[in-house]
C-alpha cells in the first residue's frame, strides 16, 4: 500500500481548448488587452500527477474534482499534450471505476491503416523491423529452410518485406516456415486473428514463389510452450523473433516463477542460429502506482510529442492510432493491477541482464546495418529522432529519450 501526502486541488485556472500546456510566449507584462495574453496555462501533467496521488490514496472527492479540470482542459483532437491528458484521465476513471474497458474490436485493414501512417511518421517500428530482417535473412543466407518462431506475431506486418528479400535469394528462396505465437483473443475463436494472420502470409508468399508453413499457436501463457509444440525439424535454420512483446509476459512481481525467464529459457532450449530482441525501453512496471503512473506519463509524452511534430491534428489515422493502440497501452497500465495488467516493460539494461542470466551472449552490431538504418532515419524521418549504439544494443530515441532497443543473441 502506498501513502501519500494528502494533495491540494490547485485553484482553476482558465485556459482555451486549443493552447492546454502550452507555455505563453514572452513572459512579464502583458501586451495590451489581448485575451489570449489574459488566458494562464492550465499544468495538465502537474494536474495529472496529482489525481493520480489521490486516486491512490483513496480520496475520491480530490481524484473527481481533478479530472474535472483535466478534462476542461483535455481533447482527443487537441495539441500532443492535450491528447495525452485526455487518454490519462480514461485511464484513471477506469480505475476509480475498478475497470480498465477497451473498446471496441477493430478490423486489420484498419490497423494497417493506422500503422501505415505511424510508420511514416515515427522510425521505431519500421527501423527495428528492417534490423531484424536483415539479420534473419543474413542468417539464412545458405539454409534449405528458414523457421522462425515469432513471440508476439499480432498481424504479421513484419514479415512480407523478408518473404520479397528471400525471393529475390540468389539460388532461390529457402522454405519458410513461420510459428506465429499469440495471446488468444476473447470469443468463441480465441486462435482466428492468428489463422487469419497465415493465410495472409501464405497469399503473400504464392504471390513470391516462397514454399511456406504456417503454425499458429494461441496460448494465454507462452511460458506454458513445450518444445514439441514447435515442431522444430532438424537441419533447418532457426530464428527467434520478439517485436516488443515480451513486455507482456509476467515477471517476479507477480508470478515467482518468472514468465519472463521461462520464455527465455525455452528459446535456449531452441539452439536458435540468431534470437532478434526488440524492446520498449520503458520504466512503467513499478509495483506502486504512483511511481508508475509518473514513469508512464514520461514515457507517452514523448509518443505523443512525436506525432505533434510530425502529423496534422485533423489526421484520422493519427487519432486511431493514438486510441486503439497508445490508448489501450496506456488504459492498461494504469488501470489494471496484477496478472490483469499486461504493459509491464523493462529498460533494455534490465533485458541484458535478464538475457545474459538465461544463458545467452549478444551478438556484436553491424556497422554496415547500423549505417544504413541511421541513413535511413536522417533521409526519412524528423531531426529530432535518434539513433544511437550501447555495447551491441542499437538504440532509437525522439530529443535524447531512448524509447526503443534492438539486439541479437545466441546461446552462449
């Protein structure tokens, strides 16, 4: 249980809709009777912090009236800080009402949609994607088959751009085989996001000429995976995949039996020929709220910071990202408590810890894939991203923040 000093409700201060968080130009005296120079900043974070210290101590009356002035203050359409405030306040609603709701389900094309146009605006995702798949395809070069075993498959947008890259193998692609594993979803079909997954991965690879397998498994605790549930033939070349996803397995906090080690376990237990890790190199598992909920706040402003300065206010697919994927996350971790709670990511030195103790050893970085991936965000991407290396960890940032890492590792 946490306590905490008992917050003061700041008096209200007026701000329009269109100017929360924003700092006013030029200080001191006001210019004449303009009654935008009047209008004072309302602090949304300072605001949020403090619902949140109340939430958790239980004093309801401070936590409602507080997120009466954030959401006075807050839009979904608004600037990058009003937005955050917004999905903050649903967060911390969520968990005044002892919920953490969704909504509702969204169709795949519309996801890509939305990711599309992430892609365009922000490098993460895309340059992690293209690490791991020249990697995969390096260590391919020479294999019959290719078996990859993807924790966290979701739509399987990676994996087209590698399917063009082993057609296009001198000599001819390799067979690919691909073990989608995925959390199942709720229904009467928990595993049909996952088949659907590979029978658009198997159109994919006709249209390429790449032999292809698909495996779908849908299990709620990927600690659970035995080894035959892989189907690892002798001969072919194995790689491991994780696109930040192994944030969503349980660590000691909860389980002390550590989800997060079995998993790593059973992947050595693979003799994976390379095992790609990209993570979230995020702060917000702490195990008391207050402190979590601050690390979270950190975190998102820059996600959200990010698409301020690189996409119009107006765009659809910007609002449906910030909603059905930042929006979730976020509800996530800061309405949800114990196995419920799923967003539980660890910084990258953390995972080099984690992985170094399971028994593996990281593989040194290309420079020449460190170089292309770094030409790749100063040509396509805002002057305010990142990329920067720490030992073998290939590091992605937006104004100094690290918020992605990449590293491969085989049993030591």
């Amino acid at each position: 249980m946490e306590y905490q000093k008992q917050p003061e409700v700041p008096e209200k201060k007026s701000s329009p809709k269109h100017n929360g968080g924003r700092k006013a130009r030029g200080g001191g005296k006001k210019q004449g009777k303009n009654k935008k120079d009047d209008e004072e900043t309302v602090d949304l974070r300072g605001l949020l912090v403090l619902c949140a210290q109340a939430v958790s101590s239980s004093d309801f009356r401070t936590a409602n009236e507080l997120l009466k002035q954030i959401r006075q203050n807050s839009s979904p359409t608004g600037d990058g800080s009003q937005r955050l405030a917004h999905f903050f306040a649903n967060g911390l609603e969520a968990r005044l009402a002892g919920s953490s709701l969704s909504s509702n389900r969204i169709s795949a094309a519309d996801i890509l949609k939305a990711y599309k146009t992430h892609l365009q605006a922000c490098p993460f995702k895309k340059l992690s994607i293209l690490f791991a798949n020249k990697t995969i395809y390096h260590a391919a070069e020479h294999a019959a088959t290719l078996h990859i075993v993807d924790f966290g498959i979701m739509f399987g947008f990676q994996w087209p751009i590698l399917i063009q890259f082993l057609a296009m193998r001198p000599g001819g692609p390799p067979k690919l085989r691909i073990t989608g594993i995925e959390l199942p979803q709720r229904g009467f079909r928990p595993s049909e996001r996952n088949e659907e997954t590979g029978r658009r991965l198997a159109k994919y690879c006709e249209r390429f000429g790449v032999p292809f397998e698909y495996h779908p498994i849908a299990s709620q605790n990927w600690e659970s995976i035995e080894m035959e549930d892989l189907k690892i033939e002798a001969g072919e070349v194995v790689a491991v995949n994780s696109l930040c996803r192994l944030k969503n397995l349980l660590e000691e906090s909860i389980d002390s039996n550590s989800p997060r080690n079995a998993v790593l376990k059973l992947i050595k237990r693979m003799k994976p020929d390379i095992f790609v890790q990209t993570v979230i190199n995020g702060a917000y598992n702490a195990p008391f709220f207050v402190t979590r909920f601050r690390e979270a706040l950190f975190h998102f402003s820059s996600l959200f910071d990010i698409f301020e300065c690189t996409l119009g206010r107006e765009d659809p697919e910007r609002m449906m990202f910030e909603r059905e994927i930042y929006g979730r996350e976020l509800m996530n971790a800061v309405a949800a408590e114990g196995a419920e709670r799923v967003e539980r990511p660890e910084t990258y030195k953390q995972w080099q810890i984690r992985n170094v103790r399971a028994g593996f050893k990281a593989v040194p970085l290309s420079k020449e894939l460190l170089e292309k991936v770094r030409g790749k965000m100063k040509s396509m991407y805002h002057k305010d991203f990142v990329l920067d290396q720490d030992g073998n960890w290939m590091l992605q940032g937006w104004k100094g923040r690290i918020i992605y890492a990449s590293s491969c590792w085989v049993p030591a």
